[in-house]
C-alpha cells in the first residue's frame, strides 16, 4: 500500500507488525508506528462491506455510469451523429485471399471509433496549442501532422448526419 508521511513524504508499506510498519520511502526504509506517525494511505480508499456482486461488475457499473456523465462514451449520442442511410449498416471486408474469410463490422461500432479518433484528435490539437513549453514553430509543425490527419480522414465525413461534426482540413 501507497502511504503519505508528515516528513518522510510518499512511501511504500513492505512490512506489518502489531505496533510497526517498515516503509520504503525514497531515502531508505523505516520502521514507524502507523498509529502515532501521522501516516495515512496516499491514494483514495473505499471501503465496501455487504457486497453481493463480484468486485469486476460493480468496478465495470462504475465505470460506465462515469463516463456516461463525463459525456466519454455515449453510444446513442455517436449514433445520432451516423447519417440514416448507415444505421444498422455493416462494414464488410473481404480479403483478397478467398480462402480468408468475410469480416463485418457494425457500421454503428465502427462510426463510433471513427468519432473517438476524430475527438481524441481535437484534445491533442488543444493540448498542442495550450502547451507553455513548445515554440511557436514546433506548434505549428505538430499542427500539420494532425491537420494531414484530418485530411487522411475525411474519407469518412460520408458516414456524419451534420457536416458540423466531419473531419475538416484548416481553410475549408
């Protein structure tokens, strides 16, 4: 366990006694008494008592309530962005091999990594420009990787419903 000391700073529990705890922190080991040190965990804890669930469900629940609210993952709000004509469509992929076989994809499950790509994006150009410790130059060359990725990209803008929400070179 990760623990936080007064003077010591962040350590690493190794050992447990009745009145000790031997604790790697960066400058060696110590023997302290947890109770009277001013010890206390370093990361957040949750205690769960009563639980009628393996711990993976509740962790996999949390999880999704999370990002649902952090508007991370929203499965109806992607599709409502995927054009009509494509909903319950499939991406079919053949290969040239006819030995191989067909592989589909749900046009809805692949429109969705298409506007992760397309977000995740976006959050690297902001992070670009807000960045205090690159030049101007060095902004402006990373920009143009990311703008040649939109490029890149807008061979998809036929899957959008809104021409607000497709990939776009800068000028266009």
């Amino acid at each position: 366990m990760r623990v936080r000391h007064p003077q010591y700073g962040t350590g690493t529990v190794k050992a447990i006694a009745e009145h000790t705890a031997d604790v790697r922190f960066d400058e060696g080991l110590r023997t302290l008494d947890p109770q009277g040190s001013g010890l206390e965990p370093a990361e957040p804890q949750a205690s769960l008592t009563g639980l009628d669930q393996p711990l993976g469900t509740v962790l996999r629940d949390f999880a999704q309530e999370l990002a649902m609210a952090m508007g991370l993952d929203r499965p109806d709000a992607v599709a409502e962005e995927l054009g009509a004509r494509w909903q319950r469509g499939k991406c079919v992929l053949h290969p040239s091999d006819p030995t191989l076989q067909t592989k589909e994809v749900p046009l809805e499950l692949f429109f969705h990594k298409v506007v992760m790509m397309r977000n995740n994006l976006r959050v690297l150009e902001q992070k670009i420009n807000a960045h205090k410790d690159l030049s101007d130059a060095e902004k402006f060359d990373l920009q143009q990787y990311i703008t040649r990725c939109y490029g890149s990209m807008t061979t998809f803008n036929v899957l959008f419903r809104h021409k607000d929400g497709q990939f776009t070179t800068k000028g266009e």
